[in-house]
C-alpha cells in the first residue's frame, strides 16, 4: 500500500467526519425494505464467512449475522460501529464490528467467502485502492457483491445536484462511477474471473411529503448534513429549492407521502 499524501489524509479525516455527522443508523431505518432484498438475493448460508465494507449500523450484518452468517463488519465512522455492536448485543447476535477503511482492510488475504458492499464503499475516495481490497481479502472462488448508485438515478441526480452547489473534492474519484458498468468491469477485471452486473431499483419510501425528506436528510444523512453547514443562508435556500424539486419530480406517491424508486448497479464478481 503507498503512502498517503498529506491531502489526502486530510480528505481522509474530513470523510470519516462526514460519515459520523447526522445518524447514519436512523437514516438508514427507511432503506431497510430495499437492503434486506439486496441481502436475501445474496442467499447466505449458515456458516458462510461475510465481510460488509462500510457496514454503517450494521443494516445488512445484523439480519445475516441472526441467519446463521458469519458476519464481521467494517466501517469507518466509528458512532456507527457502537451503534452496531449495541444492536447486535441487544438482539443477541453475534458479528463482529471493526472501525476500518474500505482502502486499507486490516484482514489477511482470502479470509472471506463473501466480501459485499450495500451502497458504501463507492464513497471511499481512491477506488483502485478499494477494488484491489475487496478482491484481496476474497477466497478464490467467492464473490464479492456491491449495490453502487447509478449516475442516472434519484440519488446519482441528487449528488448532482449537491455537487452544484458545494464542489466535491477535487482529490475524491467521483462515488457514481461505481454505478457505470464499463467502469466496474475494468475495477474489478485483475484477480477475478468474471464481473456480472444487473441494474436494479431501490424504493425509497417515506411517510411524509418530499420538502420533509429533504429536511431528513439534512438532519440525519452525513453528506447533506455537512453541504447544507458548509453554505451561508442564501445558498441553504437555494439548495434546499433545488433538492425539494428534485424529489417532487421523482416522487410517484399522490397522497401527501414519498415513494421514490432510485437506480443502482448490482455488481457481483467472482475471485479468480
């Protein structure tokens, strides 16, 4: 692994922030419907070792963990990581949580025979850093299985959106290039014997109107939270104008609540 450069620590440092700001684990309570499909098409069996990069509270580790699963999860916001040792104790699963990063996975070689990532990992900011991880601490013969946000999506248009009005940094490699087919094939292509992609929707369901999902996401979701902070008043203003638009026009809900369906690239590959 190289060394990092002092700006990247500094981006490091200004991420691992951005991810412990809002509360990722209440946030995350409105997906669950989506991960628990993503994680039921995985079909885990008792036993299987499963890695979960960027694990957040635990929304996918926790369910396998209670299947039978041998879970360790990883994340680098360490408020997440007690969250999810707290669950995991409270509903007497056993996993284990390790705060960690997605670039730099402190595991041996070939120790999983499953590495996934539900929406997470896309946000580290050097992905060959990331790609080269996931494939490394893969059994051959396992898989390693990501659902990146797709560029063209909700959420890909969001992060647009939040892009034109706080730049994103100019050392981050953008997050929704991990949604891009051409790009994942060419991530993960060295040390893996084929890369399967399949674009999918995730509901995104609340029950309040589309100008109250966004003030939800300004409260509890990292990367809103801190673009909002990081604007003076007219820029809040203009921001909230453009997001609140956004979500209207995606919304297909007619009785006052929220139903969004948000594009992703379901990736699985296979260790070489």
């Amino acid at each position: 692994m190289t060394a990092m450069t002092p700006e990247m620590e500094a981006l490091k440092t200004r991420l691992k922030a951005t991810w412990m700001s809002g509360d990722y684990g209440h946030f995350a309570k409105y997906l669950e419907p989506g991960a628990l499909d993503f994680l039921k098409r995985l079909e885990l069996t008792p036993g299987t070792r499963m890695l979960d990069v960027a694990c957040g509270a635990g929304q996918i580790a926790i369910p396998a963990a209670r299947a039978g699963v041998e879970v360790t999860g990883v994340d680098i916001a360490s408020n997440l990581i007690e969250q999810a040792r707290t669950r995991a104790k409270e509903e007497g699963v056993d996993a284990q949580f390790d705060e960690g990063d997605a670039e730099m996975l402190a595991y041996p070689d070939a120790s999983f025979d499953v590495v996934v990532s539900l929406i997470g990992a896309m946000f580290a900011p050097r992905p060959e850093h990331v790609a080269a991880e996931l494939i490394r601490v893969c059994r051959p013969g396992g898989r390693i299985v990501m659902a990146n946000w797709t560029p063209e999506g909700h959420v890909g248009q969001m992060f647009k959106t939040i892009g034109k009005h706080v730049p994103p940094p100019a050392l981050m490699a953008p997050p929704v290039k991990w949604g891009d087919e051409a790009t994942v094939r060419e991530r993960l292509g060295q040390g893996t014997t084929g890369v399967h992609t399949n674009k999918r929707m995730y509901p995104m369901v609340y029950p309040f109107p589309p100008a109250d999902v966004v003030e939800f996401f300004f409260k509890y979701y990292g990367p809103t939270n801190r673009a909002l902070a990081a604007l003076d008043t007219d820029g809040q203003a203009a921001l909230r104008e453009d997001l609140v638009r956004l979500w209207t026009a995606n919304n297909h809900a007619s009785d006052g609540t929220t139903a969004v369906d948000s594009e992703y690239l379901e990736v699985m590959a296979i260790r070489g």
